[in-house]
C-alpha cells in the first residue's frame, strides 16, 4: 500500500521488534501508515544503527531475529500499518570476527568466492599489494606489532581455523600454510616465524594511519572497518538482497529506502534493476501496489533528482533545506556573515571553508585513492602523464559542488566545476577528463566510475563532517543536505519547488543523522530576523564569560557553542559536553578522531562546565533570551510542522518528534522516547494551547494526519499558489486552504505567544 505518512524508528538492543509491536496501537491512533525501519539485517554486535552489517542472511537477533520481526509486522498489520525498511547495498562491517565473507578472502584472496563481493584493486601500482588486501587496522606500524607480541597464531575455535589475532580482529592464515603449524603452534609465534608466515598471507597487515594513502579497497568515506561493496555484479546484488526480497515477497514489507545511493558504481541502473526485482516478486504478494522505493540522495542547491530512475524520490533532505530556508530573513545574511567573520577571524563566505576542507580530506584520507583514480584516466590517454591527471582531479574536486555525475545525465554542477578548475590551472588532463566524463565511452566507465565513487566521499566528509563545523555564519543552515552558502529562499520559490516535487516523495525535517534536531534549527532560525537582538546578547555573554575562558578556546568555537546552546536550550551537561567534543573534533582545526589533542579538549570541557555552573548566572541570562524568543521559536516549528504534512510527498515524523525536538548530531538524536508521555497526551487528547508543553505539536500532527486518512482526494491534488503579502505563505490543494504566517519573530515576542496560522477545509 502506498505511505500515507512514515515514522522513523532506529533499532537495536536496547529498543527491539517487541518493543516497536507495543506500539502499533499508538502509531495507529497517531495516523501513521508505515514503520520506516532503520536496517534490520545482522550488524556488528552492540550497533547503534545497524549501517556496519555482516550477515545479510539473517535479521538480527539483538533486534528479536525473524520471529521477531514477523510478529512487528503481524501486530502492526492489525492497525493497517505497513513497513519501509532501510536497506545498505554501499557496504559491509569488516575487521574484527564476525564477517565471514570478508574473511573468506583474507583467507583465500583472489581464490575466494567472495573475492569480486568487495571493492578491491587486486593489480594496485604498489608491486607489494599485488593480489593481497591491505589490512589498515593495527594502532602501530606491523614489525612493532609483531616485536611487541601484539600479535599471535591462534587456533580459533569460534572461527574454526587457525587465525592471526590481534585485539578483537581476526585474519585467517591460508590452508597452504596449516602443514607448517599444525603440529606446533606455538613455534611458529616468534617473530621472525611470524613475519615470514605473514608475508605469505592474501592480506598484508598495515599502521591504521596509512589507510588514506595505501589502501587498495574502496570502504564507506574514510572508515577502514566499513568495506565498499561492487553491488553492480549480478552476483553480490542477489546476496545482498536475498533477505530483502524474500520479505517483500511475503509482505512483510512494501517499500526500500536504499543507503547512500550516491556511493554505488551506477545508481540509475542499479534503481531500475532493484525496482524490476521487487515488481516481480508483486506477483507473490497478496497486496499488488507498487513497490515504494526511496533514495538517500543530498541534492545540490541547483540539482534535481534524475527522473528516470525508477524510484518516487528521495528521504527528504531536500525538503527539509527548503523549509528552513524559508524560515530565514535573507535581508540580514550579510550582518550575519560579517558579525560570524569578526567574532571568529575565519571566512565570512562558505565557499572558501568549503575548498580548504576539500582540499584537506583529498589530500588526508583519499591520496590513495585519488591516485588510483588519476591511473585510471591516464590510461585512456597515456600521453598525460598521470601526476597532471592527479593535480587535475584534485583542482576538480575542490570546485565540484555536486555529490557526483551519472554517465547519461548531463551535470550543470560538473560544468561549473571545469571551468572554475580550468581558470586556476589549464591544462591538457582538465580537458581529457571533462571530455570522457561528459560523454563516457564504455572503455572509460572504470576511470568515470573511479572518479564519482571518489567525489561522493569527498562532498561527505569535507562538506557535512568537516565545514559544517567550521562555518558558523548561522547554525540552523548547516545539516544533512543543506546549502549553507545560501541562506534563504523566497515563498514563490519554495512553492515552486514543491510543486515539482513527486507525490511519493519522502517530506523529513527530523532524521537520525541531522546536525540539529527540527525544533532547534526552528528556533535558531528567529535569530535571522532580530539580528540586533542577538548581536547585542552574544556579545554580552562574551563579554560575561570572558573570565573564565581558558587560553585554548577559540572564539569561533565559542560563539558556535553560544548558538548551540541558544538553539537547544535548557538541556544537561553531559549532552553538551558530548557536543563540544564531537563538533571540534569534526572540524579538524585543533583536534580530529585522528589525532585528539586532550588540553585543547579540556579546556574547552573546562570552559562549558565554568559558564554553565548556575552558580556564574550565564544560565540565568541564557534562560530570559529563551523565554523571550520561545513564541517565534515555537511559530515557526508548527509552521514547519504544518507544510510537511499538508505539502505534496509523504510526510516522514522521526522517532519522539511528535513532541518538540531538541536533539543535537548523533548519538544525541537517537536517544530513548519516552513513548509513555506521547501516548498518555495522545489518549487525554493534546491541547492546541499547549505550545510550552508539547501538546500544541502532537495535536497539529494528529489533526492532519487525520486529515490525510479521511480526505486522501485533497492530497492528490496539485498546488495552487495563493496571493499573500510578504509574511504569509497561503495555497490550496483541492478542499485544503493552508496560510502560514512566515518570519513574524518580532510580532510573536511583542505578544509573548506563537501567531497561530490557518489549516480551512472546505
């Protein structure tokens, strides 16, 4: 059946299928009609989110296993409710014990049958790689490992064959070998034993930190314990699908969401093939709607999802940087870009931060791989040499403003980006490579695929995981699928962009990998129209907490935290302080994951724990700006609220949303829900009045989820665009009149309350 409206909820062991089945009722009675499952298939032992899957046979039994999943889906099929499940064709978890086919080819290398299932350069250009896997994961270079004792031939029992331990990870010696150790295994334990036996292994083991410029197998961005997989062979499609379309063939299912499509070889054909699968399993299935297919796809600011691929859209991203750019006052992006520059001393202007960080993750966590991109062009045109195609590509890639190309999709992004390369450095290798990616021949598919599957990490780890966190111009403008360099758009254009948008189209302003959670960013957003306000209380909290600022705290960071806390407070120490690390840590400026610096993060902690001591009086302070901002905030969150669910799309409410949402970036964003109080309010039925509490959000979704239920016919139809002035945004879609009241913060704290908008239904 076609989604009505999604909720989101993430799995693993400390929320399972049972606990999700206990809900059924209440989902029901919210007016949901799908459960969008997080992944479901076995993932590495105690995962949080179920990306790192090792066994895609199975439904993982920290979640209940298929008994367990079936008996969700029997008691939400009782309410009418179906399941979109989340699926990770991208990559697997590896390293450690647990991945048999990952160690099936360390153990067997090119000899396995799993060997194409990953993404591995078995031919690399280092001659000591060829036909090995280079296995990154020691905390030291391999010889110190082996001298330290770090190290050792064991028989694993678990495993069932001898094995090279070393802390939690296992790599299987070769079968050749098991003559020279069985009869005494621990002679073959000194060192010298043991780096002979290594050297003949099909893997080679390496220093963690030579991954970026070594490795010779494509993972997921720069995590070495997330392998890429080669989902285009027809052979890994089926094994990692199998479970997939055996629960869609039974029903169990009715839809996919698939993982950062962006990272597979050829999305388009890979769509197609999936969605050609699933209508042919529609045939077992007592219900005979179309398979609802969704992609996680980050658009740039001026690109559109390719319609040709066979899916009805994307997980909203898109949408959910449109909503709040319209919640911004672009009259004032200036002021804020000037007053960002002064306080910070770094770039007013996005884009410079933006090339900085491309320029850093290429040159850091992708050498290796660039490398091996640039051997790739260089064949198809040998008279270049291959260090030219290597600046070349990285001069590219600094300019691309787009995840990637598509081998027949002309890219606009692409375009800009050659000529903004070709300007700094003209040259023979800029042209090859705009000329074979514009029009591919099949021979050059290898050296285009190489180079996208490059480009969408890159864009990843440099943009969201990089600048987001050295740019803080306005907070509420960086996260998942935003265009921070732009900072507002206009009602027309917001209308316009809807209405283009598909009516399966996934509508999200809340997910498990936001930056901020959708009442935060709300809030910050009222900052853009009092920009006098703000500037005047941000300098007077410098100005009062200047005594306790450590030497090592930046004022960048610190004004980043001031709108950190603006935006999410009142909320405890802890989370805070697990902000603060995590945000400097991705910025890399300072400190990284990498290489932690502990004083600088401790002064930092320091500096938290020192202005949030109520014995100071910051918190004072900060709870009267609060207070006086809390009815704009408030107004713009049921505005928001409002367009997902009366907009065309399939409005997606993420888990403990339908109370306000003042989560920060991950693990944050996936704490517990107190379902208790959600279903408590639901059943005494929530005050609209109740915009402190909550109940005035939970009664704004039930309404028109409701509305959605009994009146399907208003959302079929299209988007008429209504007069208005400047502060309202006013359509009709059928039956349905909606006017929202748009950037009115300096009416709604003159009146101490949210302006209510207006939701006619003829």
């Amino acid at each position: 059946m076609t989604p009505r409206a999604t909720y989101r909820m993430q799995f693993h062991k400390g929320f399972t299928f049972s606990d999700a089945a206990a809900l059924a009722p209440y989902l029901a009675k919210l007016g949901i009609s799908h459960l969008y499952a997080s992944p479901i298939l076995t993932a590495r032992a105690g995962s949080t989110h179920g990306y790192d899957v090792v066994d895609h046979a199975r439904i993982n039994p920290e979640l209940g296993g298929e008994e367990g999943f079936r008996a969700l889906a029997a008691a939400l099929r009782e309410h009418e409710i179906g399941i979109v499940l989340d699926i990770v064709p991208n990559h697997m978890a590896v390293g450690g014990a647990d991945n048999p086919c990952w160690l099936d080819v360390l153990e067997k290398g090119r000899d396995s049958v799993f060997a194409n299932m990953f993404d591995i350069d078995w031919e690399p250009a280092q001659a000591n790689l060829r036909d090995k896997v280079l296995v990154p994961l020691l905390g030291t270079r391999p010889g110190q490992a082996v001298e330290a004792g770090d190290v050792a031939l064991i028989r694993d029992e678990a495993l069932g064959k001898y094995a090279f331990a070393y802390a939690d990870h296992r790599f299987p010696l070769r079968k050749e070998d098991y003559p020279e150790v069985d009869a005494d295994v621990a002679s073959a334990n000194t060192p010298e034993k043991l780096r002979e036996l290594l050297d003949k292994q099909n893997f080679r083991l390496a220093f963690w930190r030579d991954a970026g410029e070594r490795i010779n197998w494509r993972r997921f961005f720069d995590i070495t314990e997330l392998a890429a997989l080669r989902i285009e062979d027809d052979a890994v499609f089926e094994i990692v699908h199998a479970t997939v379309f055996r629960l869609y063939a039974e029903g169990l299912i009715d839809g996919v969401r698939i993982d950062h499509v962006d990272g597979l070889a050829d999305p388009k054909s890979y769509c197609l093939k999936l969605r050609a699968r699933l209508e042919v399993l529609n045939t077992q299935r007592e219900r005979k709607d179309a398979p609802y297919i969704l992609v996680e796809k980050i658009l740039a600011e001026d690109e559109r999802l390719p319609g040709d691929w066979g899916v009805d859209g994307t997980t909203g991203y898109d949408f959910m940087d449109q909503v709040s750019a319209l919640q911004h006052d672009g009259a004032n992006a200036d002021r804020f870009a000037a007053l960002w520059a002064d306080l910070s001393g770094r770039p007013a202007d996005f884009e410079c931060e933006e090339r900085e960080a491309r320029r850093e993750v290429l040159q850091n966590a992708f050498a290796g791989q660039l490398r091996a991109t640039a051997a790739a062009f260089h064949m198809l045109s040998p008279d270049i040499s291959q260090a030219e195609f290597e600046d070349a590509l990285a001069g590219l890639l600094e300019r691309f403003r787009a995840y990637r190309t598509y081998f027949d999709t002309p890219s606009p992004q692409f375009d800009a980006a050659c000529r903004l390369a070709k300007a700094e450095r003209p040259g023979a290798a800029l042209d090859a490579i705009a000329s074979i990616i514009r029009v591919p021949a099949d021979e050059a598919r290898d050296a285009v695929r190489r180079f996208n599957q490059l480009a969408a990490p890159v864009a990843a780890k440099a943009v969201e995981d990089t600048a987001f966190y050295r740019y803080g111009r306005l907070l509420s403008r960086n996260d998942v699928g935003f265009s921070p360099g732009s900072f507002s758009v206009s009602a027309r254009e917001f209308l316009d962009k809807a209405a283009q948008r598909g009516p399966r189209a996934m509508l999200a302003t809340a997910t498990h990998d936001h930056k901020r959670g959708e009442d935060v960013r709300a809030r910050l957003a009222v900052l853009s129209e009092v920009p006098d306000i703000w500037e005047a209380e941000v300098r007077a909290w410098f100005e009062l907490n200047a005594p306790l600022r450590p030497a090592g705290v930046k004022r960048g960071d610190e004004y980043q935290l001031y709108q950190t806390l603006a935006g999410s407070w009142p909320l405890d120490l802890e989370r805070v302080l697990a902000w603060r690390e995590k945000s400097l840590r991705e910025a890399k400026l300072e400190t990284s994951w990498f290489a932690p610096d502990e004083a600088f993060e401790h002064a930092n902690a320091s500096f938290v724990k020192a202005i949030l001591d109520p014995a100071h009086g910051f918190t004072r302070r900060l709870d009267a700006f609060i207070e006086t901002l809390a009815p704009a905030a408030i107004c713009n969150s049921l505005v928001q609220c409002t367009l997902r669910l009366t907009l065309p799309g399939v409005p997606d409410l993420y888990q403990g949303a339908e109370l306000w949402d003042f989560s920060l970036v991950d693990p944050d964003n996936r704490r517990p829900v107190d379902y208790a109080a959600r279903i408590a309010m639901l059943d005494a039925g929530p005050d609209p009045l109740d915009w402190r509490g909550g109940g005035a959000k939970l009664a704004l979704i039930h309404r028109l989820l409701a509305l959605r239920k009994d009146r399907p016919e208003i959302f079929e139809a299209p988007v008429e665009r209504l007069s208005s002035p400047d502060n309202v945004l006013a359509f009709r879609r059928g039956a349905l009149t909606v006017a929202v009241p748009l950037r009115c913060a300096r009416s709604c704290i003159a009146r101490g309350e949210p302006l209510t908008g207006e939701i006619v239904v003829s």
